[in-house]
C-alpha cells in the first residue's frame, strides 16, 4: 500500500454506484459488434439497402432472448450484416467509444470478427481502416485510448484463420493482438494451435475465449497450446482447482462479463456469479461488457447490476479497475498514470 492508498472502510455503501460508474477503468473484452444496437442496425440497413427479417427496432429488440451462446450468435451475425461500407464500420465504433468515454472507460481493446465480413465479401481494408479511424479519433477527440484485437471465428477451419491472417498482414499496425470467439463447445483451442504459434511468431498479443460454456479442458489448451496472455470469460475455470491455482500463480487475467453471463444462462441470476470467488482466489479478474447493445448494458451498468447483486466492495471495485489497467496491453507508462489515476480517485472520492 503506497502513502495514498485509499480508506476504502470511509467509502459509504450508498455512494458505491457513484464510484463505479466514475472510476477510470479499462474494457478488456468487448466484440465491436456486439455493440450495434438496434437503431443503427436500422439506419445502417436503410442507408446500404440491405434487408433485414425484423419489421421494427421493438421487433428486433424482442429477438434478444437467449438460450445459449449459439442462440445469440445467430442474431448477432444477422445484424452485422448491415455493415458495407467504411464509414459503417467507423460509425459503429465511434458510437460505442462515445459511450466508453461517458462511462469512464479511458482504455479499450475491441474485438472484430472480419470473417463475419469477408465471407460477404467486405474486404479486410474497408473493415480495418473503418475501425482503426475510429480508434485515432477517440485518441485525439475523447481522450481515449483504443486499440483492436482481431479474433479468428472458431466454428469455421484453421486453414480459413490462415487465410484471414493473411489477408490482415498488410494492416498489421492497426491491430495489437489475435483472438478466438464464436462458438465455443466442439472447437477446442487446440483446433487453433499452429495459426496461434505462427500469431505469436508475428509478435502479437494472444487473448483466446475459453470456459465461457466449455470446460476447464478448454482454458488449460488455451494456456498451454495457444500460450494466451489472458482467457476471455474463463468462469468454468472455478470447477478446477488446480487450474484456478495455475490462473492464479501466472497471474493470467480473466476477462469476466457478468450480463453477457446472465443473458446467456451462463449464470441462473446474477446473485450467483462467481466474480467475487475468482477475486477471491486471487485471480486477475476483470469486468467487461462483451457485447453490450444485446446484453442490456454497457460498463457501468454491468458493474453496478453485478456489485448490487452480489454485494462487492469498494475495495473490490478497486481491485477489479486496477486489474483492467494491469492486465491491458498497453505501454507500461500509460498502465502506471491510469492506475495512479485510479489511487488518486478513490482517495478523493
Ligand atoms: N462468446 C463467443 N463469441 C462471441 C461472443 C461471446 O460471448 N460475443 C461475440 N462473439
Ligand atoms: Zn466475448
């Protein structure tokens, strides 16, 4: 604890809302996409002519009621199929980093799926500059800081990523990292193995989703054959111990997204979360909005809905806003002035 550490007993429990809504923090995992909602899906759709099976925003709206990660992820395909032109993929992101900076958010690092948008024959560098465009202007506009992480879709090859890879190279200095989202039970990370080696070879960072719906099997492939820096969800992680134990003793941050859970029957009711056991167990837990326009909540609101229900502290608050900033792929200059950022608010607060 430094001379400045905060007297979190003097926080009162009321005012803790407040602190999480106005506490710098960074969002580790959220899919760009995801953050469409459904009037921009509309107004995308009438701009480009493209013609989407929902007669109405509410009619659309009324779709998001899912079952499971697959029953999400077929509307969310079908809603990204808006998405044509650059200026469409700016304008998606520029309304999600407005949000991100209205809710404190002052470091991001956003999935794309491009395959979402390739196979309709979107090209890599419409998708790319669309999105990185958008990242410059938070920068210089918002304060914010933005970065992209490119995800292979897992449902489709290995020889498909490659291609992807391939295609993606020419912009290289638009992403930082390599992901792997989609359809988690049934392709295992170590269907990934040899394009993740060849990602690391290139000297990007490696996130992979692993135990949002899969088993812990699924989380040690990805520490051990894709060699990820940090596992996207990872709550199935708290059925292993001694994975729990190894997440813990390598400091490999989990990035937990409580509604996104919640919406897809991950979790029966937020009350039963495991966020405060990971934290608990030591854990570099995180907490991420994944894909807000469906999941009913943007970063503070996850906080806040999750801290209500399972009666988080204000130093756990603390903890978890440190964490994002520690495990961000940010320089360490910038990761050191946020966290102090951090220390000074809630030593203000
Ligand atoms: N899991 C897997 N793939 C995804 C998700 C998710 O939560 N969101 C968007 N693609
Ligand atoms: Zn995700």
């Amino acid at each position: 604890m430094t001379p400045h550490a905060p007297n979190f007993s003097a926080i009162p429990a009321e005012r803790l809302p407040e602190l999480l809504r106005t506490m710098p923090k960074a969002e580790l995992h959220m899919h760009i996409e995801g953050s469409l909602e459904p009037e921009l899906i509309f107004a995308l759709a009438q701009r480009n002519g493209v013609s989407i099976p929902y007669a109405s925003v509410e009619d659309l709206r009324k779709a998001y009621a899912f079952t499971n990660l697959q029953s999400f992820l077929d509307i969310y395909y079908a809603g990204a199929s808006v998405l044509l032109k650059e200026q469409d993929f700016y304008d998606m992101a520029w309304a999600y980093l407005q949000r991100a900076a209205a809710e404190n958010v002052v470091r991001t690092e956003m999935f794309f799926d491009p395959q979402t948008h390739t196979a309709r024959g979107v090209a890599m560098e419409t998708v790319v500059s669309g999105l990185h465009r958008a990242c410059v202007d938070a920068q210089a506009q918002l304060g914010v800081s933005a970065a992209l992480i490119l995800c292979f879709l897992r449902h489709l090859s290995e020889e498909e990523a490659f291609a992807t890879l391939e295609q993606a190279l020419p912009y290289r200095d638009k992403f930082i990292g390599i992901g792997l989202d989609s359809s988690e039970v049934g392709h295992p990370p170590e269907k990934f193995a040899r394009v993740f080696a060849r990602c690391r070879e290139l000297g990007f960072h490696l996130v992979a989703h692993a135990g949002e719906e899969g088993p812990p099997a699924y989380v040690w492939t990805a520490l051990d054959l894709l060699k990820v820096e940090r596992v996207d969800h990872g709550v199935q992680s708290s059925k292993d111990a001694a994975l729990m134990r190894r997440l813990a003793a390598d400091r490999i941050a989990l990035t937990v997204c409580p509604l996104s859970n919640l919406k897809l029957c991950v979790f029966p009711d937020l009350a039963q979360h495991n966020l405060g056991a990971l934290l608990d167990a030591g854990l570099v837990a995180t907490v991420n909005s994944d894909d807000p326009a469906y999941f009913g909540g943007y970063m503070n609101e996850n906080f806040v809905q999750t801290f209500a229900a399972t009666g988080l502290t204000a130093q756990q608050a603390f903890q978890l806003a440190d964490n994002s900033f520690v495990a961000s792929f940010a320089t360490a200059a910038d990761k050191q002035a946020w966290r102090d950022r951090l220390q000074a608010h809630f030593a203000g607060f």
